[in-house]
C-alpha cells in the first residue's frame, strides 16, 4: 500500500513525467552501442530536458543549472576517470537538479484542479440529471463528493 501511493505522489511532483523526459533525451544524445552519454552531450542534454519541462508543466519558468554547476559535475565524473554516464546516472543528475522545482510543479497542479473541478461536478450533475435512467443514480451522488474524485484525478493525471 506504501509503494502504491509512493507512486501516486511522485506521479502527483511530476516525477513520472521528468523520467519519460530524461529517457526521450537520454537516447537522442546517448551513444547507440554503449547505451551512454558522453560527458560532452550532458550540458546540451540537460538544456533539452529543461526545455521540455517548461513546456510540458504550467509552472513557472525553471531555471537550468549554470555553465559553472555543470563544469563542476562534469570535473568531478572526470576525476574518477568516468568519461560517460549512464540512463540512471542522467536521471539521478537532473533529479539533483530540479528538487526544489518539484513543488512548484505540484503546487500549479493543486491550483488548477482546485479551479477546474467545480465546474466538472456541476456539468457532470447537470448532464446526469437529463438522462432518464441514469437520473436517479446521479442525484444520489452528493455534489462534493464529485469535486473529491475530480480533484483527485486531476492532481494524479498529467
């Protein structure tokens, strides 16, 4: 049950969403055979996954790491003789980078669904009441208990 809303709630942070990303862009610059991106490509990588997390959430802008962060990142894989990094090692790097984005991109989803369900209950109760059958099964359902559903699954769906 802890592994299931575990994943709920990195579903919810955008998580789910930031490791479809990273894969997309890890394969376009990874090198075909090794399966691993040159330390050269992580800057440009990097830039391409903060780009498409900009445009995918309506959350403010978020701010790639500087040239200097990067070149420290880069020194520091270098002084360990490691001239590539692997799938994981780019999604662990970019989750180092983006954490404190994170809540933002949850806070913007709460605010969205917190406008938006109100008026998917009132419209599903409306459209509920003009059938003939189903009529008698929608005004059983209390109003709020609508907004509850659709506001949770607006949260959990990107």
């Amino acid at each position: 049950m802890a592994e299931i809303l575990g994943c709920l709630w990195d579903r919810a942070q955008g998580k789910y969403s930031l490791r479809i990303i990273c894969n997309k862009v890890f394969y376009n610059y990874a090198d075909k055979e090794k399966r691993c991106l040159l330390l050269n490509d992580l800057h440009v990588a990097t830039l391409r996954v903060y780009n498409s997390m900009n445009k995918q959430f309506l959350s403010p802008y978020m701010e790639p790491p500087s040239i200097t962060v990067m070149a420290n990142k880069i020194k520091g894989y270098r002084s360990k003789g490691t001239e590539e990094i692997t799938r994981e090692q780019f999604y662990e790097l970019i989750m180092e980078w983006i954490k404190k984005d994170l809540h933002r991109i949850l806070a913007t989803k709460v605010t969205i669904a917190s406008l938006a369900t109100p008026a998917l209950a009132i419209t599903t109760k409306n459209i509920g009441r003009q059938g003939s059958w189903i009529k008698n099964i929608i005004g059983k359902i209390p109003t709020p208990f609508l907004y509850s559903i659709y506001f949770v699954g607006l949260v959990l769906l990107d």
